[in-house]
C-alpha cells in the first residue's frame, strides 16, 4: 500500500528550505495534472500590485503546508500512534487542501458563487488523477482526504492540523507571504511552535512553554492582515476585478457580441460547470480574456480591463454609512450619474475583515480555539492567558473603503460643479 | 523637466528592501502599459518547473536594476559630476533594459528570430506610452535611453553601469534569483561593491580594497549558472517549449485545421510583427494556447502541450558527440522512427554553455572586463590578480545533454529489442 | 570645529550591515580609552548562561545606537534645520550614553548602589580622553552632551530620539539582542519607523501610516522581556552573583583574611569611588576575582564563585506572597537554617517587572509617550489608536521567582524529614 | 550505559537554530567545569578589534560541532551502523575537541609553546570533571574520545566527521564566523553538504550531485582566510599581544619587580605547568593582568598593554623579503634603535599563511582529502573535477606584513632626518 520512494525526493524551499518527499503517494499526488494546475493560480490573488513581490503561487504554498505537517508528524512519533494511512491521509490532505482554488478565487467566488473547498472536494472525489493517486492506498481513501478537508473526519486531531486557529495551512502562508513580499510582519518562530505541540483530547493544544511564541503568532497574523492582506491597493485590484465579471456576465445575458467570445465562462453564467471545465480555468485563462477584452466596442468592460492590466486602479476614501443620512450612496450614485459614470461598476463599498482569534462558539468548527496545556493537567483557552491575545480576540475589525476612478473625474470632460460636490461628498471620511 | 514627486514612493522589495522611487518620470514609466506587462513575463522562464520559488517577473527584477542604478549613483557623487538629465537617462535605461523581452524567452527567440534587446529599443523608440513619457524629458530622450541599452551611447560610464561584467543587472539577478529560489549560491555582498565601485577612464571600475568581494560575486555568478540556470529540468522544459513552437509553426505552414487557430503568433510565422502585437504577446497568452492545444486532433502538439502543463518532461542522459562514429545521432533517430516516436520533436540535445567571466577581446562590448584600482593608480584586469577567477576566465564550459521522453519508451506499445538497443546507445554517456 | 575624516570609516555589523563615521569627533570618541572600556562589558550581563549567542559587549551596542541615529538624522533633513554642532550632539551622545555601565550592572548596582547614568555624565565631565576629544567642539560640549544623555538638555527633539518609548536605543538594543541569542522575538521593521519618524512639538513623533510598524515593534519589546530579559536561568545567575558581591562586602567588613584582597572593590565597600577606579572596574576583573576566591576558605563565598564560573545555578519556584500566612517565608528559612543553609545567601525571591509601554504620566521624563499624527494635524497618543497596544500600556506586569539551590538540598548530608518539608512548601506554588 | 534525558534539552543557536540535546552523557559534559571554561575564551582571539561582532567564545562554537556532527550522524543512519558508544564517542570529540584551547591561543602558543591539541587530550585523560564524566560510559572512553582529537583513533570514519577538509570543525566556525562578524563570505549551503555526505572507504566522502555545494564551501573558507582572519587589524593586535607575553617573560627572567606578579604565568614561563594551572587561565585572566601592567613601570610592557586594551595598534605595510639587499631588516632595526625605540618590541613581521585544500601527500593526516562519489562506482579526489578548487589547491598563500608604532615615529620626540628615513624605506613596499 504504502509504497516509498527508491530515493528521497526534496524540494528547495525558500520558506522551510527543504521540502521532503519520501512516499510514492505524495510524488505522484504532486505530479498529477490536477495539482500541477496550482501553478498558475497565485497565492495571494491581486497582492502582486501593491507588493510586486507576491507572484508566488498555490503551488508553491501547498508544498510547504505539506512540508509543516509532515514536521507535526515527526513531533508527534511517541506521542500518538497514527496508522502509516493516517500519516498519508494527514500529508496528502494537507497538500490537495487547496486543489480547488480558482483563479483569484475572491472576486471569482464572489460573483458566481463558486466555494473553494467544495470543489477541493469534488476534484479528489471525482474522475481526475489525483482521485486515481489516492485510490492505490485504498478505495475509500479519496472520500477520507475530503472529509479531512471538509472538517468532517473522524479523527479530529488530523484535522485539527490543516484547520484550526494554529494549524499548518496559516503558518505556512504567514511565513511564505511574508517572504515573498519582503515584509517581516508575519514572521515567527515555527519551529518553537512545532516543538510545543501536543496532541490533547483528539485536537492539537500546545504546551505552555510555548504560550509566547504562539502569541507572537497571532500578533503577527493580525499585523499581515492589516498591513498586506487587506491593503487598499490590492482590494481596489480585486474591485475592478469582480466588476469585470459582472460586466461579462452582464453582457453575456443580454446577449452582447464579443469580439472574444467568454467561452471558458458560459457555464459558469449558467451554473452547470463541469470538473474539467472549472480545471481548465487558471489565472493565464483568465488575463488572457481579460487581454483580448481591452478591445471589446463595450466602454465599461474594455475600460476595466485595461484598468486591471495596465494597473489604472481605482482611488478610495475611507467610509463609514452615515446612519443620520440613509440617501447618501443614493445620492452620490445619481451625481455619477449625472456625468455619465455608471456607478453599478464605478463606485464600490469594500468591507474586508477579519478575526485574528477567536474563543470557540458552539457548533463553529473553523475556529477550533487554541488550549494552552499547564504542568499538572490543568488546560486554558489561549485568550485567558495573554493579555495580548485577549485584546484582539473575537473583535471582527472592518475596514470600509469607497473605491471610485479619480482619472474619469478628472479627465475634463465632466461638470466640474458635479465633481467638487462629489469630492466634498467623499472628504467626509478622510 | 525632471520633475519630482510630490512624496518619494517606495516599493517594497524582498532583495533590496525598499526600492526608492523620487522622480515623476520614473512613477510615469513604471505605471505605462509596456512596463505593467513585464509582470506577465517570468523572469526565469521554465525554472519554476525546478525550483517552485523561481516564480517572479521580469518586472519585479527590473524594479530592482533601476534601484541598484539609484544606488551606484548616489555612491558616484562627488566623484563624477552628472547632469540630472543623465542620472534620469541611466535610471530610465536601468528600469526599461529588460522592456522587450517576450514570453519565454530564451525558446521564443531561437524559434521565431526574435531578439528581445532590439524589441526594448522598439518600445522605446516606437509610438508606446514608454516613449511619450521619456520624450517629456526632451525630444531626444527616447533615443538616448535606447542607445544605453544597445551599448553604443556615447556615455559609456552610464552604459556600463547596466551592461559590463558587473553591472546592475546582473547583480540585481543573482541576488534576486537566489533568493526566489531559495538556493543560497548567488549571494554576494553588494553594499560592499556598491562602495568601492569608482568612476575610472569612462568606466565602473573597482578599487582593490574590494578585490574579494568582486571575487566572490564571480564564483556566485558561476555557480548560478551550473546549479540554477542550466539545470536539466529547467532545459527539459524549454526544450519542450521549443518543440510547441515548432511544431505550431509546421502544423501553421501545413495548413492544419486548428481548433484554437494561433491568431496571436501569425504574425511571428510570417516574420511581420508589428509593435502591437509584440506588445500583446505575454506568459498568459502563451500558457492560454498551451491548455488550449492539449485537445488539438494533431497527437505531437497536444502530447507536448500536455507535457509542458503537467510537467510531464523529458529525461536526459549527458551527451558527447562520437567523432569516432558520426553516423550515432542519424542511427538513434532511426531506432526512434521505428518504433514511431518522431525524432525531430521527441528528441533533442540542449548545450547551455556559460563564459563566467572574461577579459576583453577587441570589439567584443559585451564583455567590458573588470578592472581593479590599486593605490599609486595602477589597474589591473581581475583575472590578473585573482587566481580564482583566473581559473574560470575565458573558458566557456559547455553541459550537452540529450533529451528523450522515457514514458513513451516504457508505455507496452514499443518493440522492446528496440527500446533495448536505444537504452543501451544512451547508456554509453552515463 | 567639525572635522571631517579623510575617507569615511566604516565598521562592519551584524544588525545595521554597515556603521558609517564620517566625523573626526565620532572617531576619536570610539578610539578613547574610556569608550573601549565598554568592549569589556557584555551588553547583557548574565544572559549568556541561558542564551549562549548572547556574548555582545556594550560596545557593540553603542556603535549600533550610533548608526540609528545617524539615520535618524538623515531622515530629518529637511524637515528640521540642526546645526553641525547639533547633529554632532546627537550623535554623542548616542554612542556615549552607555558609557557608565559597570561589570553586570544590574546585580552591581543593586549592592553597591551605583547608577550607570550618573557614571556616563561623571566620566563625560570628568578627566578623561572622552572629555578632551569632547572639548575639541567647545568649551561647554561635554556638559551638553551629558544633559542630553541626562534628559535635562533644552534640546527635547534630540534627547527623545535618544530616550523614549521609541528611541535609538531600544531599536537597537532590540534588533541586536535577538540577533545574538538567535531568538526572533526582538525582529520589527526599523527601516520602516525611520521612515516615519517625524519632528513634532519638539519631540520624536509617529506618521500614522507607520503605526501598525511600532505595534509590531512594542509587541517586540514585550516579548523580549518575558522571553529572553526576564529568562529565569538568567535571573538565577544574576541572583548568585549579588550574593557573591553581598558575601565580599559582608567578609571585609567582618575583617575576613582573604587570599585574594578584593582590592578593585574597597573603594565601593567604602562608598567613596573615584573616577579611574570606576574605569578600572570590567568584566574581566570581576571574573578573575571570583576564579579567584573559588579558593577562599570561606565556604559561602567559594561555593557561590564556583556556582557562577561553572554554571551550577539556583532552581526556582515560582512564587507569590500568601497573605493568609505572613510567616510563610520566615519559617522556610529557619528550615534551612536548621539544615545548615544559610538563607541569607540561598534562599532569594526576585521579581523583574517591566511595563512594556506607559501613556505619559506628569513628571516621567523616562516615558515620553509615543505620539502618532495624523492627517489634517490630529495627533493621538498610540495607546489610544492601537487595541494591541492598550491591552498592555501601563501595565506593570511582575514575575517573581524563589531562587534556592537544590543540590545541597539533595547532597544526602540533611535531615530528610526537613527537606521534604521544605519541598513540600516550595510546591505549593508550582 | 547510555542513559538519555528525561526530556530533550535544547540550547537556542542563531547559526543551526537549535542544538538538540538527548543524552545524559552530553548534558553532563557541558555542565562541567572544563567545558564552561570555554565560554571565557574567543573564538577568534583578537578579531573583535576588526569585526566587533566577533565576541563569539569557544563554548559558542563547541556547541555548534557538536550539533554537526549530530546531523551527520543522522544523515547516516540506515548507511553505516554505529553502536549507540561509537555514536556518542562522536558526539563526545566534537563538543571536546577545543578544550584544551588557551587565551588567545594564536599568540599564547607561539610564546609558551603549548598545544592547545595536546591539552585537550591532557584534560580529557586527567583528573577532571570531564574525565569523570566519560568514564561513566566505560573505563577507556576517555582515551578513545583523546584519540579521536588526535586523530589516531581506529575508526576513521568518525574521526574524519571531526578532522578533516570538510569536517564539523570548519563548517560550524565558517558559518558562525560569518554569522558574528557580520560578513557573508563565509555562507555555504551545509544542510545540503549533510545530505550528500556518504561513509566510503572509511571516511566521510560526497556524492557528486553535491559537488558545486563544495566548491562553495571550499571558496568561502578562501574568502574567510583573507577578508576575516588574517585581517591586518586582527593581526596587529597579536603581534602586540605576542609582544606582551615575550616582554613579560624576559622582565621575569631578569628579575623585574612587578606590581602585580604574573602568578598565574610562572609555571608557563618554567615549562612545568599543571593540569589546573593551565584551565585556570582564560582571557578574563589575561586581561586583569593586562589591566593591571599599564601601570607597571617598565615603559615597554606598560604601553604594550595599554595599546593592547586600549586599542592602540600597530600599523602596517605590505612586506617582502629583499633578496638583492639581506641588510635591509638589520638597518631598519638600527635606525628605530637610533630614535630610542625598541625593534624587538615595536618591529614584527607577521606572515599568516593559508592553504585553502589540498590534495593528500603521505603522511599528512591533517589533509584529508575530499573525495566525489561518481555513479558506477567512479571516485574522484576534488581538485580533479573542480576547476575552481584546483585554482587554489595545494597553493599555500602568504601575506607578508611589517608592524610599526606610527604614533611613536611621529610623536614629535624623535629625530626627523630619520623618521623620514624609516618612512623612504617603509615606502618601497607600498
């Protein structure tokens, strides 16, 4: 069943150094087809326009989350007894758990209501390579790596290890988006963390030794968040993005005739895709339309595609909803208007946010809380014991920005008195 | 003229920290259309298929050229006296060298002629937005900046900076490679050289307090060669790449019925391309084509598709030409036909070669050599006074190795004596 | 005055890459007898028994402090006009401001009562090579210099880049502490707080843009205490050392015969210490007295110099005060005493504290609070922007261990009854 | 025999990240006195007065062999069976195998003609805590761990991991070396060397796929001769220290009356030295000695030693030997005799020499040479396939140097006429 390598196979990593491959299983998961697709699906979406860094791909990361677990198992040899099929259910799980990310899967799930996970799921599931692969280790198995995903699995402490509040999918895209994009804020001490893993009541808990060091993890996760993840520059990127589906989508159901027709979109329009239709999408599909769409006759969409390629993005001003006034978006959309700027694609709310930590809630399985284990048995919800941890903890923080071209206001073609009462609207904010 | 920014922007950068941006001329060249498109370029080619980090841009590294310039020119003050407008025309070329690069390059270039230095200087003499922004300099600007990148400006202290043998690009690339790679060969202690760089008979020239650290950026240049660039996955792959572009061409002047017709490469079959459509052409389009021609009807181009996006390489065997037996190749190739496999896209040899260092050989401006500043002003080319890289100079080392597809050897459909007498011919090298 | 050197000197570092000295008074300053000193004074005392990287002398230090401000200085051309005599100010005092410290200074100043800021300023003032080199700007330079390092100097900006709650200092001391133990804790983005550091109100104050960069870098500060500063392995040696230093004086004012006459510490046992005496006293001397009196007769004084030499610490428990028992810690050393231990010497509860960062409380010229501005001129003191920051401000958070040494406790020459006893008190608390 | 911890103790290390403890043995060596010691000695002697981050001792880098040497150990598992007592005689050479090394070694040894090699085996076979300690594993341990140092141990293969051209000695001190000075010549990829390392013939050899990671160890320990150790700084502060020992030995000889008695010398100085007169000097004895002597009256030894903590150096010039004048050395020293100082003292060459690699010479068991393992069976001495490596192979390179007081030549008190003279003839070599 679970044949190894004649050789060990590694993988120069810049983030763990060495990534190390010795069951066949994982050599062949990686060479499947299905997995070599993550190449052309970057890691962090449209981050590459603010940190030009960030070109690193899907692929790139599910290595390394491979590499972290494979780590976690070597930690935990005497200290619980897994099965060689469950060592390769936790190391192939963490390596497909990203298999079915799209290209820029924000914008894209957004408007066709496509769920990463799911389609992880279908792809293991379904008739691909990777679904052969795991089926030489045995015939459930494809259906076992999906429940890991799906947070479904029996074996919690399995899952605990891909999905958790400290599991190795976060710590290894904070160490690898933090290297790639040549900021430091998402650095810490993994290996510290490693070595203070416990396994504890079927979950993960870490051992109380290490209670700074994973402090210092979730400070940093809050910091990558506010510092890259959600830098306006990027969003303003994914903006423009999302309103480039729409206006394809749009177009598409009134029956508009493009120059480059959205073959590899239709089913997505009509919501019957099929697997090899939505593997066949990547991020060189996707520029590709986007390339040939900056000559489409229709205004808006050459207009943001070339906005997205070019990097003409959109300007923000910070926002919050005036409760004293309810007509305010209603009226700043009719001055758009009024100079002939749509705001269906031209002015957007974007409201990132995020949780760095959070105590368990009932019934929340993506948030498994992180339990702290004291000598003499006694256990503590991490929040309890650091001040730090408790001041971020469960306090979802939102950033609302308003995002609008600048260079179409300016462009002197306008009402001017139309734009300076647009500009006295937006300087409430800032 | 040379206006400046109203707050000097700041890019980020993994290798050098931050890239300094001061000038409007720089931030106007950087957000032009023909600049953006160096994102969709990588900047290693098909060394991702190796090293999984080597995914970032010919834009991520030319950022990094015009910082280094930045940095050696803040290093030449005092010492040389340059207008601002050749501090602009040393950063503009430094920034805008790599402009005319295509998809690919390296595999591009050999099949279609192109020569992505004569492509810069299109862009940048041609009707681009590159070229509007350098003429608000001055009328002549454009052509300046395209004579640095050709070597024949008058300035030749300013064209050294970007191309001799120690040059801002190639610094920026061995650091920058290394470091998306994750291999550690290519460092080299850069602040040290940028501080004993000095001006010296219309060249860069080094005082000899920084003879080691010069030394030592000779030994990384060569072991990058041998461990990164040449290596035999990343030339398996682009020998793959070749064999698409040829195989597309053939299909093209055979009037083959394609499904997805290679509209975007017309031009290049005929040998008539214009600005634009070199312009339109990037890693996406490519790669777009690619996913498409795996389901072409044509068996060799789809084979060959499907092996450049599943990574599904050649193996190879090193390789030395037999003078005592000039019939080999024509005799392998035949064992080839026989059993069906086309020689002329199934097998090739690669020869990479490096020169990594070299004196100067009459009208040979490439290779503008490195000359060290001793006190009481004596100067002497590097090879004279180090043994080390005395014994890599002028020697170009060559690495032919022979590229075959094992799997259709071993699929069952093959008359085995015959796979036998092709394994035992290749064995001879090993 | 100011003196430019010929060529700029340049010392290589780990931490700032490069200290560059380009003033004649700076290298002098490094060249004094005085400032060499400091090569002798390790920047963390005992932390070497716990961290064994941790060897770094105050020298080191200082040059980094130095370089810090140098850049800060860079950073505020133009947006405040000093003078020469200023800038050089600044950077005196920076690289002297440690110029007091004695051997271990904590454990030092403890028993002999001492205080490194006054001895800077008495040595700055005072006859040595420091103050002469220093009377070479102007007659009144030195006295400027030690009311910089004093907080007392009219110059607010130049004494807050030096003393704060974000000043060269602590950047340095921060950024060069986690190098040299090889922890990561101590890593923030200096270059990036540099680069928002602005002149305000006479103080050093924060860009907005640059506030989750010093969160990151309090958070830092905090994790450097609890991790590395307040190390319990740390604290045990430096535990033994005060009693090391407590035994001497004790011995000389009973009039024991030593065999080596702690001749360099008379003059502190007396209270009355002149200058070159001050000077005289390193590290080394104190180490060569306590190889030294590992041969005394007195058993307490060779028993603790042989626990400092060969590392054979104190245990420790933690350890709270219980009020409900008030003779708690009576009883437990007349335990000890009744086993022939005596308490005074091995039996010692300490408790650092540290308050990571305090808003401004009237009078605390020590905790200039950081100010953060904003756009349109509000200014808001961190604590108020940042719950991270709130979450630890003013809280002194105190740590207190009992210190006793378990090997006598287990040499097998005590009453077992008591030991136990004993053990069973110290237990209550873990 | 071979008890392990309760727990694995870890020492946190900023070159391997940590060092992993796991045997009783090991933990209880470095717990004793002798092993302590080390951490009162450099690692590179007087370096520090050129890379001030060079304050790294003998116990920082004994802790690193021994952690190399670990993970080759590990490396081997599977490919050569060691008893669990050849592992830890392994281990137990590699954490001893500077133990015996003195204060300042380079220069003490030269004066008192001691070994620190022999010594360490002294310690290792004599009646110390060490002893003690590896007699616990069997009666004739220690001998055997002495034997591995002095490399006449039958088991080649272990010895070689400790002693040869690419042994756990030079790779920990090349990296750590780098890491505290703050250079970066002296960086190469260990973990990948690890990986490559294969037992063959009784010694440790490499697989060829890691040659090029060689050749870069092999340039780096080039690089680290001439930029770091045999800095001409470094060098003068020896030359000075050298001096130091030699005057205060002939002042005892002639029967000076010192203030302070070298008592801790006299055994050196009568070549009968004990087992606890030698580890009872470290460098924090030499420098309370040191300290004390700037006070002596003799003018000589009292400069000395004021240059020496004062950092008052000697310069320098390059210098050859005048074949065609053999007078030239004995007329220079007549002319510093002329103006009242000392040639015996203040005029020294130093020539440190390094032999970068060299191929094996019979006999020579320092050079163990490396060896590539080829596929088919194929092995090849180094030299032979690295061009690189033969460039400097077997090459030993001298740097000549003369050291002067120029502080002295130009104090104002000497004859000018021949000051200048000195200076004309100084010059010749410039």
């Amino acid at each position: 069943m679970a044949e190894g390598l004649m050789e060990e196979k590694v993988f120069r990593d810049p983030v763990h150094r060495y990534v190390h491959v010795k069951d066949k299983l994982i050599w062949d998961l990686i060479n499947s087809a299905e997995f070599q697709r993550l190449r052309r699906i970057r890691q962090l979406g449209t981050c590459y326009f603010t940190f030009h860094g960030a070109e690193h791909s899907r692929f790139n990361h599910s290595l390394g989350v491979y590499e972290v677990v494979r780590r976690i198992l070597l930690q935990f040899e005497g200290k619980v007894s897994f099965t060689q099929e469950e060592k390769l259910l936790a190391l192939s799980a963490a390596l497909l758990h990203d298999l079915g990310h799209g290209p820029f899967s924000h914008s894209f799930e957004k408007v066709f209501g496509t769920d990463h996970e799911e389609w992880s799921q279908a792809i293991i599931e379904g008739d691909t390579q990777v679904n052969k692969v795991l089926q030489g280790v045995s015939q459930d198995f494809p259906q076992q790596v999906s429940q890991v995903i799906g947070k479904t699995h029996r074996n919690t402490l399995i899952t605990s290890m891909i999905s958790s509040q400290i599991d190795a999918d976060r710590m290894d895209y904070l160490l690898r988006d933090t290297y790639y994009t040549g900021t430091n804020y998402g650095f810490f001490d993994m290996e510290r963390i490693l070595r203070v893993m416990r396994p504890y009541a079927g979950k993960v808990a870490i051992k109380h030794t290490g209670m700074h060091a994973v402090e210092d993890y979730i400070v940093s996760r809050y910091q990558m968040y506010w510092q890259v993840y959600f830098h306006p520059t990027t969003r303003s990127a994914e903006v423009i993005l999302r309103k480039i589906f729409e206006r394809v989508k749009t177009l598409y159901e009134q029956g508009y005739q493009f120059n480059r027709e959205p073959l590899h979109f239709h089913s997505f329009f009509q919501q019957r895709i099929t697997l090899q239709e939505y593997i066949d999408l990547d991020e060189s599909v996707v520029l590709f339309y986007m390339g040939e769409w900056r000559k489409e006759t229709d205004p808006i969409l050459s207009d943001l595609c070339h906005r997205f390629m070019d990097r003409q993005l959109f300007k923000y001003v910070e926002y919050e909803e005036d409760d004293s006034n309810p007509e305010w978006m209603g009226e700043l959309k009719e001055l758009f208007r009024s100079i002939h700027i749509d705001p269906d694609y031209y002015l957007a709310v974007d409201s990132p946010s995020d949780l760095p930590y959070d105590v368990y809630r009932a019934g929340d399985e993506e948030r498994v809380p992180i339990n702290i284990l004291f000598p003499g048995g006694k256990v503590e919800e991490l929040s309890k014991c650091s001040t730090l941890v408790e001041s971020i903890s469960g306090k979802r923080r939102y950033d609302h920005k308003l995002y609008y071209p600048r260079d179409l206001l300016e462009d002197g073609t306008r009402d001017s008195r139309v734009v300076e009462e647009i500009y006295r609207r937006l300087a409430m904010f800032s």
